[in-house]
C-alpha cells in the first residue's frame, strides 16, 4: 500500500464507448498518440497492480494482438501493447497509441476467448474512434489526482449527496478517476467490437454473453455485500441500463456464429489468482488483513469493503471509510494534520482537536472535523497509527454529524499480526476441471474456496443460468486455495 495521493500528468481512458458521429473505420496510430500513450502506460501499471508476466499474461497479450489488428489503426500485431494487470477489479481500458488492459479479474470471468477478444477488441473501438479526444474536449483534464481532495472538494461543498459521493469516490480512486463515455458511445464500442469479433472469425454473439456475466457478477457483489444497488462494474459502469446493452450486443450478433476457444481459454487461465492478492491484502468476511504490512482490522457490522492497489474502502449506509497510507516523518500529529489539509483543494479543513492514545499496542493518534455540506453537517475523522519510524496507516471517515461512533470498534481493532498469522493466507486460484459422471453443479459448488454463496458464485463464474446443469466431460472453473 504505498502512498495513495499520486498527482500525476493528465491520462485519458477509455473506461467504455463511442458516439454515433465518430468513424468506424480507423485512422493509423498517429506519433502523437503514440507518444502520449507511452507516457502514460508507467502510471497505469503502477495504478492497477502492475502487469502480470507468464503464461496467463502471454496468451491475453496474444489475444489481444489478434484482434487489434482488425481495427484498421495498424496491420503490425508489434503496434499494440496488451497488458494483463494485477487488480481484483472487473475491469478493462485503453489509452492512445495502441495500449489496452484488462485485469486478471475480468478475464477469470469469461468463459472463452471470444469473451476475451470481445472485451479486448469493445476497447480498441474507444481507441480506433478516438473517443478519448472527443471527450476531452469536455473535459479537459482527467489524470490520477488525490482521492479525497477530489472526493471532499464535492461533499463538502454540497455537490452531491455526501455518502453517494464518498462511496462512489472511493470506490473509483482507488484504481483510478477513469473517463467516462456517453452511452451512445459505449454502443458504439459494442458494434466496433463485434465487427472485429466477425472479421477475426470469433463467434460475435460473445459480447453479449460476457455482457450478462458482467451484470451477474454485479447483482451477485451487491446481494452478498448487502447492498441495494445493483450497478454494473467498471468496466460497464457509464451504461444507464445494462440489460438494453445486452439486449443490443445481441440483436447486432444475430445468428451469426464463429469460434469460440472455449477448452482452449479455460485451459490457458487455469491456475490464475482470483481475487485478491495477498500481496496487496486480502478481504475475508468482515476482515481485512495484509500478510506483508503485518496488519488486519474488521470493518463495523453491516459495511462492506472493497480492497484497491492504494487503498481499502469500508463502505455502509450511515458511512464511509477508507484506509491508505501517506508519508511519514515520525510525528503523528502533524500527519494527521496533513491528512485533514488534503481532503479539499478549495477549502482549509483542520482537526478542532488532536488526542493520543493506544489502540491494541500501536500508537495513535486521531482528529475530528466537522464540516458543513449540501445536505448538513458531517463528520469527518482521521485515525492514524505509528507501525515504525517511518511507516504510518490511518483510516479516514465520513459520516453524519454525531454519529462517527460507528467506526469506533473499526478504529480500536487494527493490529499487527504475527508471521504465522501471515503465513496462513493462501490466495484463491482458478481451478479448472473437467465434469465427472457423477459430478452435480451442487456438488462442484461444494469445492469452491467459499464459505458462502457456493453456487451463485459457481453459476455465475461459469455463465450458468440458475436452473441449468453440467455435463460429464465439460470443463468448468472452480476458485480454490492456491496450490
């Protein structure tokens, strides 16, 4: 968890879109882009958990490749640079110049490689449509910026509901403030990368499919997390209504029909991580721990996390959190002070007080700001604890005035852990296998890594309806402990 506040050079890209005016036929990559492109692609890795290498990374980069080639902005497969990015997110992008990403997390959600050129190729679509530049001219800057100034610049000054927005910025900050696409445009990505689909001899019909698996796995997230909110993930975040959008990736599919590589993908991701990486902590239940920074606390009963590469957010309904990391010169007061001075770009918020305590035998140190806002008064905390010298954690909150209290058992259960306690988190692993005779989804579901859920997340992890079977001799995916 390094320093979360990164203020970087401006960096657009494309989260997902393209608009009905721009041109389906692509441009060559122009020494501009390229150039910017490259400048970027540092930041992005470091952003979204680095690039994987191996085998997994080898066959998404070859994939990748493949069909980048049928956009019209190079013949040369050496044009495009394809990365397979350490993060838990659902996620996938591309930036100017020939650069596309998807997260390991994404790909584990696929059934087959034509979902995987699907998704790859909806994101050279933003490129070949130079959707990123049309939106600039909106925006005019959209670059990796310092979370909770920009997510406290709008709570306080009363831009929008403050729970929404903390939630929201939080959740967005921690893997970076991505561009947003129209939904036109995100329509036209859709039919860019169903056209490359066609025209690479892919079965078309599969951006539909990973469409409704993406939409799956959200509904599934907001049920086990509690909430009420069924939003598509990041990758399909700006689509007002995700079912027309499958709808759509179908109805432009049709009948056609193609390869699919489904024994082939499932063979080639076998053993990629799943979910979190131990190396940039883990969530179990209500627990967050982080084998290398020797660290777990709990979240309050009825929030839930999302885990970052910079970042934990602690999310629930009367508040929101996050815990990260800053600079740390040996003083905690003046870091806490620190904190409190980032939070708004356009306003000086301070801690009305500083109190010193000890919390499970690590110094602490924590201050309270109330802070006026559109929708009343609110709360916000900064709670910091010394792990060496030179090393310091804080949570930062935000709640309704009075009622900070919430995250007072949060506060008092952060802790160091012990190098046996870091050695028993084992990450989860795809495992994939092929149906017995005997085998059940129930009895499969069994075997997954999970103390919950078994077979919602089997059903929706291999793209099965909920009252659809298996049968012997069909390669299926399981998350297991690392073998």
């Amino acid at each position: 968890m390094a320093a979360l506040f990164l203020s970087a050079a401006a960096v657009t890209i494309s989260g997902c879109a393209t608009t009905a005016e721009a041109q389906s036929t692509a441009t060559q990559i122009t020494p501009a882009e390229a150039k910017q492109g490259a400048e970027a692609h540092p930041q992005l890795l470091q952003e979204f958990g680095g690039a994987m290498t191996g085998t997994h990374a080898q066959y998404v980069e070859q994939v990748g490749k493949n069909i980048a080639v049928h956009s019209s902005l190079s013949n040369a497969r050496d044009a495009f640079t394809v990365s397979l990015l350490n993060s838990a997110v659902n996620n996938a992008f591309a930036i100017p110049g020939g650069y596309i990403y998807t997260t390991r997390q994404l790909v584990g959600l696929m059934n087959n490689e034509a979902e995987l050129a699907g998704v790859l190729g909806h994101e050279v679509g933003h490129v070949a449509a130079r959707h990123s530049q049309r939106r600039q001219k909106a925006a005019t800057r959209n670059s990796i910026i310092g979370l909770l100034g920009s997510v406290l610049t709008g709570a306080v000054l009363g831009n929008s509901q403050i729970g929404q927005t903390l939630a929201q910025g939080i959740q967005q900050g921690t893997q970076m403030l991505t561009l947003k696409f129209s939904r036109n445009q995100e329509l036209e990505a859709d039919r860019l990368g169903i056209q490359y689909l066609r025209s690479a001899g892919y079965d078309p019909r599969a951006m539909s499919t990973v469409l409704q698996s993406l939409a799956n796995q959200n509904a599934l997230d907001a049920r086990l997390q509690g909430r009420n909110d069924a939003r598509m993930p990041e990758w399909a975040s700006t689509h007002p209504d995700p079912a027309s959008r499958v709808r759509n990736a179908a109805s432009l599919a049709g009948n056609a029909s193609g390869v699919t590589n489904r024994d082939t993908f499932l063979t080639r991701i076998d053993g990629m991580t799943y979910g979190d990486d131990p190396a940039q902590g883990v969530i179990e239940g209500s627990q967050f721990i982080h084998p290398d920074l020797r660290l777990t606390f709990t979240a309050p009963n009825g929030f839930y996390m999302v885990n970052g590469t910079r970042a934990v957010s602690i999310n629930g309904q009367s508040g929101q959190a996050q815990l990260t990391t800053a600079p740390y010169s040996g003083n905690l007061e003046n870091y806490v002070r620190q904190v409190f001075a980032g939070l708004s770009q356009q306003q000086q918020i301070a801690p009305q007080t500083l109190q010193r305590t000890t919390v499970n035998g690590l110094p602490a140190t924590y201050g309270t700001a109330r802070v006026n806002s559109g929708n009343g008064q609110v709360d916000v905390v900064v709670f910091a604890y010394e792990f060496s010298n030179n090393q310091a954690f804080h949570f930062m909150t935000i709640s309704q005035a009075g009622r900070s209290g919430v995250f007072s058992p949060m506060f008092n259960s952060m802790r160091r852990i012990s190098a046996n306690e870091a050695a028993q988190v084992i990450p989860r692993v795809i495992d994939v296998v092929t149906v017995g005779s005997r085998d059940t989804v129930q009895s499969l579901a069994a075997r997954m890594a999970y103390t919950d859920a078994q077979e919602q997340r089997f059903r929706v992890l291999n793209g099965l309806s909920s009252n659809e079977g298996v049968v012997a001799g069909q390669k299926v995916k399981l998350v297991v402990r690392g073998r």
